[in-house]
C-alpha cells in the first residue's frame, strides 16, 4: 500500500507520478460527488455538484466564505446527510466504512476539544473508539511535536498546537485520505511550512489529499489541482500545472471565475 | 461497541467535570440532610415517616445528578465539537449512543451510592447528636442504596436521551433541575395521583422509604425503566437523523 517515497517534489514531475500510483490504488476514484445537493430550508448550500479526485494527489478545493466548502466536506464524511446525490469516499458513504479512521482522516474545525482534556488523553479516547493501539499516540505525538504538551490540558494550548492536535486525530488510523477545512488559519510561517512538507509527503505515498483554503498563495504552493465552487456549483476542476502552462496565475483563474460568477 | 464504552469511560475519567458535580452533589447532599435533621422540631422527626425528610435527599440528588452526568456526556459534546472527531471514528452514531447510556449509567451508580451513603451518615449522626432514635430498619440499609444506585443508573440515560434531543447544555441541565425540584413537587402536591407517577418520585420510590405517597418498590423500577428506555430512544432517533454542525 506504500509506494517508495520520493526525495525531492518539482511541480514538472507531478504528471510522472501518477503511473507509479496506477498500481498501488484501484483505479476508482479516491472521492466522488456526483450530483450532490444540500438545502437547509429554501437555502441551498450545495448544488448539483459533481467532482471525483484521484489518488496520490494533494487537491485544492477553493470559494469565497460561504461556498459550501464545508458542506461539502460534512456531507462526504457522513456528519450531513445530502438533499440529493451522493457523496462517495473510496466507493462507499462514509457511514458505511469499515474502519473509517483507517481509511479517512479529517480535521474539520481547529477546536474540537474539551478544554479540560489534556491533548495525550483527547487522542486516547479517539484511539480506543477506533481500535488504534495506544503506541500510536505517542508516535504522532511525536510527530507533530507535542510531547512536551501531551500532558496539558488542551485550553492551554496556543492555536497552532490545537492544529497540530487535530492532525494527529486525524492520522491516528494511517489513513490513505486526508480531508482539512481550512488548515492554514493560526499557522505560523514555520508551521505552514511544516504542514506544506508533511502533505507533499502523505500525497508522494500514493495517498490523497483534499484541503480546502481560501488563502490561494498558500494553495499554489501545495498542491496539484484546485476544485473552484462558488454559491454552491462548481466553476472549475484543474490541475495547477496547466494554469501555470497557459501562464496564468491561480489568483488570476480565481478572481475571474468567482467575479464572472458574481456579476 | 466495546470499543465506543472503553473510549466512553476514558471521556469521563479524563476531565474534572465528574469530580466537581460529585463534589457538588455531596455539598447539596449535606446541606439539605443536617438542615432537615437539625432544625426541624424533634416531634416531627419521631417517626419513620417523619425521617424520610431528612434520608429522601440522598437518593434525589443521587438521581438528579445521575441526570447531569448523562446530559453532559451528550451536550458536552456537542458543546464543545469533540462530537465530530467522535463521529468521524464511530459514523454508527447508534453505537455511540448506546456506549454513552451504558458509561454514564455506570458513572450513575457511583453518584447515587456515594448520594445515599452520605445522606445515611450524616443524617444518622445527626439525629444521633440530637438523641432522637434513627428509625432505619434492615430493609432500609438494604433498599436505599441499592434503590439510590438503580434510580440514578436509570436517571443517567433519562439526562443522556434528553441532552441528545435539546442539544443545548444549559437548556438541558435547568430542565432537569426544573423538572426535579419544582414540577414535581407541584405535582406531587396538587396531582398526587399523578405525580407519583412522574419519574423523580418513581425514582424516590425504588428506596422504599415514602410507601405512603410512592408507588411500591418494584414498580417504581419498572416505571423508572421505562422512562430510561423511551427518552435514550427518542435522543437515539434524533443523534441518528440530526446534521452535525
């Protein structure tokens, strides 16, 4: 399930890196939406959208506030049910996983802690829901450099470590999918530059991942392609290096498809 | 849904809130239990029935606070967002709910012993101090604390199933307080024939100790049951159709 890792990441490689990948994933998509809806009364936060990522990618999925970005993500990670359509995580509702946590890990909301928890506990309890050995803990402790703190209850934490913490929820099942609302906010330069690195990484072992953002400097650097909605639908599904082929920037793409959109 | 109760009980054992409502729990236990036992007059404190003023305390609180235990575990929760990561690693959210009737109901026996035991102390030291005879019998130490441990078991699930279906945590806790202290008394006073079927007095029932205005031990556990097991389905119904914010 491992494909060797690569050393070193130039965005002119990134289409010799799907073939390898060929064999370590089946060919279904890693997500797909397809058709998917989600009113709230007359409001419609998602509408007939439809997109699928493969895997071994890092996507960008990209909207002014208000998209139905998080939508979106709470409707393919079961916690929303849709109007209409669907919502597939490797072929199935993510109700109907296995073993979810080792599949697909997710941070949707960067405080989703008792305060009065301390960061090593909030991960055990995760951990035993999910059947994860407890030695797992401590190696993402380790990961994300929070042993120091593990023993802290987590309302002393600054705001980067609480995203730190949150990743490592989300990892604690090695999963193949990683899903981040909004990943950048409160990261420091070097933590953004940490979690840049860690995502190159996690997509070079063949893995997936779907980070929605709306700081586009941030997205250009990280990722492969970008998924662009707005009020809902989508403007446009693209790999990065085509934009940049075509000599445009993604600032350039975003701001037209999203002020076309509004005018 | 080993899995979910272990996570469950390490959700408990891992936060102060426990030891602060058990601590409050004792505070409120004692308070009510010497003020009863040293300021009412001595002729009114003579026989059996008269004692139940002092005694009833340990059950009652043991159960309400069996209530806020359940309530919290749930709206706790939903409070303060860890119920995405808990429904991230669990998506079967009936086992979830499940998990957290069976943990808080066990946290739940804990808090209706520890109620009882305080409240027989106490209250006994102090009508002893007062030289008015402790009218408990041997059923009494029997059934008090078992009745007190099975009220606030079943009073946990009624605080867990109605925190699922509010959602809000202090909507949730005052209802329950509300509910206990000042509903049913009202009930119990004005509508007794009713009142008595409500579930605080079916809980106070299961200790035996007011056979007069209580339905009968056995009955009250069955009715006390009952409540349990519609309210933790109702909150089930709503955990499983409910969008998470």
């Amino acid at each position: 399930m491992q494909p060797e890792a690569r050393t070193e990441t130039q965005s002119g490689e990134q289409a010799r890196r799907r073939p390898a990948l060929a064999e370590a994933a089946p060919r279904e998509p890693v997500i797909s939406v397809h058709a998917l809806t989600k009113r709230y009364g007359d409001v419609v936060a998602v509408e007939d959208l439809t997109f699928s990522l493969e895997a071994g990618t890092v996507t960008g999925f990209l909207g002014p506030n208000g998209a139905g970005k998080t939508t979106t993500l709470r409707l393919l990670l079961g916690l929303a049910r849709p109007t209409a359509g669907e919502a597939l995580v490797f072929g199935c509702r993510y109700r109907e996983l296995d073993s979810p946590a080792r599949r697909v890990g997710a941070v949707l909301e960067s405080n989703d802690f008792h305060p009065g928890r301390s960061g090593r506990d909030h991960l055990r309890v995760l951990a035993l829901a999910a059947e994860i050995p407890r030695s797992r803990v401590e190696e993402l402790l380790a990961l994300v450099e929070l042993e120091a703190a593990a023993g802290r209850r987590v309302k002393t934490y600054s705001l980067g470590m609480r995203q730190r913490l949150g990743l490592a929820g989300a990892l604690l099942g090695d999963p193949e999918l990683l899903i981040l609302d909004e990943p950048a906010n409160g990261l420091d330069p070097a933590g953004m530059h940490w979690l840049r690195g860690f995502l190159r990484r996690f997509a070079e072992e063949g893995r997936t991942v779907l980070v929605s953002s709306h700081v586009l400097a941030e997205v250009a650097q990280t990722v492969d392609r970008v998924v662009i909605i707005d009020r809902g639908r989508l403007l446009t599904t693209v790999p990065l290096a085509e934009l940049t082929g075509r000599g445009q920037t993604l600032e350039e793409v975003y701001l037209g498809l999203t002020a076309g959109e509004a005018s | 849904m080993t899995a979910q109760l272990r996570a469950e009980l390490l959700k408990h054992r891992s936060t102060f809130t426990n030891l602060g409502l058990l601590l409050g729990m004792l505070g409120l236990v004692l308070l009510a239990v010497l003020l009863h036992a040293l300021s009412l007059p001595a002729d009114r404190l003579d026989s059996a029935s008269d004692q139940v003023e002092v005694f009833r305390f340990g059950p009652l609180l043991g159960a309400l606070f069996a209530g806020l235990v359940g309530a919290l575990a749930i709206t706790g929760e939903i409070r303060h967002g860890t119920i995405r990561p808990t429904f991230l690693m669990t998506p079967r959210r009936g086992r979830v709910v499940a998990a957290k009737v069976l943990a808080s109901g066990l946290v739940g026996i804990v808090f209706g012993l520890v109620a009882v035991g305080a409240a027989v102390g106490v209250g006994s030291a102090a009508l002893a101090a007062r030289g008015v005879p402790v009218m408990l019998d041997g059923s009494d130490y029997t059934l008090l604390p078992a009745g007190g441990m099975a009220a606030a078991a079943l009073w946990a699930p009624i605080g867990l199933g109605l925190g699922a279906l509010l959602r809000n945590q202090v909507a949730t806790l005052v209802a329950i307080f509300l509910w206990l202290f000042f509903v049913e008394n009202l009930l119990l006073d004005f509508v007794p024939g009713a009142g008595r079927f409500a579930p605080g007095a079916a809980a106070a029932a299961i200790t035996g100790l007011d056979p007069d205005r209580l339905l009968a031990p056995a009955l009250g556990v069955l009715l006390l049951a009952l409540y349990a097991a519609v309210t933790a389905a109702a909150g089930t119904i709503a955990a499983l159709r409910r969008d998470v914010a």
